[in-house]
C-alpha cells in the first residue's frame, strides 16, 4: 500500500480516482504549517501539493519514507529541489496543466489596465460616471514583450497575435517557435516594449528581474504585466516608476508575499490586483489533477 498526502486540494474528479485505486491509501490533510508537517510526514511516500504549502528542507529532512513529491501546477518554488535532490527523492509537477488558465488571465489583465477597468468598475459601484476621465488605450498595434518563452508564454503569444498586436519575446534558452514571433535580447525587449509580461519562475537568477535599472530603460508609459512569481518584480522599485510615470499601469497576481502585508503598490490608483488566480480556473485545475494521477499511475504500475 502506497500512502499519499494530498496537502493542498485536489480536482475533485481526479481525487475520486486517486481513492478508487486499491494500491493507494489516500489522506487529504490541508492547512498545515511547517510544524505540522514535520510530525506528519514521516508516514507518507508520496505528498501532492499546490501553491499553498511549502516542502522545505526541514520537512524533507523528517520525511523517512518519502520517495516522490508532485507539485499539481507550474514551477518548483514552494519545494526544496536541492534538499530533496539530496535525498533522490524524485520530484515531478503538471507544467502545461494550467498554462491556458495563466494565459487567458494575462490577456485579461492587460486589458483591465489598457482600459482602467478597475477604476471603472470601483467608480460604477460608489454609483459615479466618470466616462471622460477613464479614457484607456487599445491593444492593437502595441507592442507586446514576453519575458520567459515556454508554454505559457507562447500561449499568451497566440492571443495577443490574434489582437494584431506586434510581439517580441525573451528567454534564457534558446527557443523554437512558429509563431510570428521576434526573439531578443532582453535588454531589446526592455527598450521596445509598450507592454511587458512575465512568465518565468523564481530562481536566484530571476529574482529581481525587474528593477530599478530595468524600469529605467523601458519607455515611458509602459505597462508592466506579472502573472508569473511575485519576487521577479521588485515591488518597491516599481512602486517608484508607477510614482515618476515611467511605468503607466501595472496588473498583478502575484506578490512578493502572499497575502500581502503591505499593500502600498496594490493601493496605487494605476495597479489591477488579484489574489494569484492565474491558474485556478476549473479546467486547468482539473487538468493538474488527472496529470497527478497519470504521474502516480506511470510510478507505481510502469512495469
């Protein structure tokens, strides 16, 4: 018997499954903090998270048993990749599960700050008509920057090529697409850009991607677009270039710390926030869910 946590919630579809399969003694057990999951762990094989909880090295360190962690999304940075290495337990995630939840609310956000729909909708609750002042731009014809060129950057790419807007895209590797698409240099991309969207995850090396200097090459009146990892955007610095007016308006999911503690950048008139959304969507989460069973499946009856 194979004894699997799920951490965080699972599609409810593929959580069925998972319990319908005699080999497997599922548990869900969600919630828990670093504490918590020290004392559970030590009786699991496999653990199954999201976003919301963090398999760091103490937790590896106290997980005797266990031999596969599955994140049921995009990117690793919730989990201790090299404490896990360490101990060859072999970790896995669902990559292109959610990559068109991610993408369709990129494209939203976009449009939410080219057409200052929050300050419209706000205005429409508190029973104003500010139609002359809320005055917004098209999309059309822009120019779209994509920084991080995978799936759910060449699914952003395909809609926003079906708006008749110009994109160019960067990435650290090298990148083969169909697309109608420029490949840049990042710098390239900063300086052309009128707006910018990032879709990479946070390592050391993008941590901070945008900063300080990178806003200061932008064009004025940019758009910065981040439904990607909180810390590849520094928050004060772009704070600073929404205050001057080298950065016109920003959307973001994602923060530096969720939830937020200080809300200073969210409160500016010019920043579109949601609570990190980008992937919960019902067919992206069900999608992750049966990829975590068909993960589990190929482990433990491949042969």
């Amino acid at each position: 018997m194979t004894k699997i946590l799920l951490a965080d919630p699972l599609d409810k579809e593929a959580l069925e499954e998972l319990k319908s399969i005699p080999v497997f003694e599922v548990t869900l057990k969600t919630g828990m903090d670093e504490a918590e999951l020290v004392k559970t762990i030590p009786d699991y094989e496999v653990i199954v998270v999201r976003s919301a909880t963090k398999v760091t090295r103490k937790v590896i360190e106290a997980a005797t048993n266990l031999k596969l962690i599955i994140r049921a999304g995009i990117g690793l940075d919730n989990i201790d990749v090299e404490a896990a290495k360490e101990k060859q337990i072999e970790v896995a995630n669902t990559p292109a599960a959610t990559s068109i939840s991610v993408a369709e609310l990129t494209l939203g956000l976009m449009i939410a700050v080219a057409r200052n729909l929050g300050r419209a909708y706000q205005s429409m609750k508190e029973h104003k008509w500010e139609k002359k002042v809320l005055s917004g731009t098209e999309l059309y014809g822009k120019i779209l920057g994509i920084i991080g060129f995978g799936r759910i950057g060449q699914e952003v790419a395909k809609r926003a090529l079906a708006l008749g807007m110009k994109v160019i895209a960067y990435d650290i590797i090298e990148v083969k697409t169909d697309l109608p698409v420029d490949l840049v240099s990042f710098d390239d991309l900063l300086k052309q850009a009128d707006i910018i969207t990032l879709h990479v995850p946070l390592t050391k090396e993008t941590k901070y991607l945008l900063s300080k200097p990178q806003f200061e090459k932008m064009k004025k009146g940019v758009i910065i677009v981040n439904a990607a990892r909180g810390g590849v955007v520094e928050e004060k610095a772009l704070l600073e270039a929404l205050n001057s007016g080298q950065v016109r308006a920003a959307a973001l999911d994602v923060f530096e710390k969720e939830p937020p503690v200080d809300f200073s950048l969210i409160d500016h008139p010019n920043v579109f926030a949601t609570p990190h959304i980008g992937a919960a969507a019902e067919e992206g989460q069900r999608r992750a869910g049966m990829e975590v069973v068909k993960i589990l499946k190929q482990k433990y009856f491949s042969s």
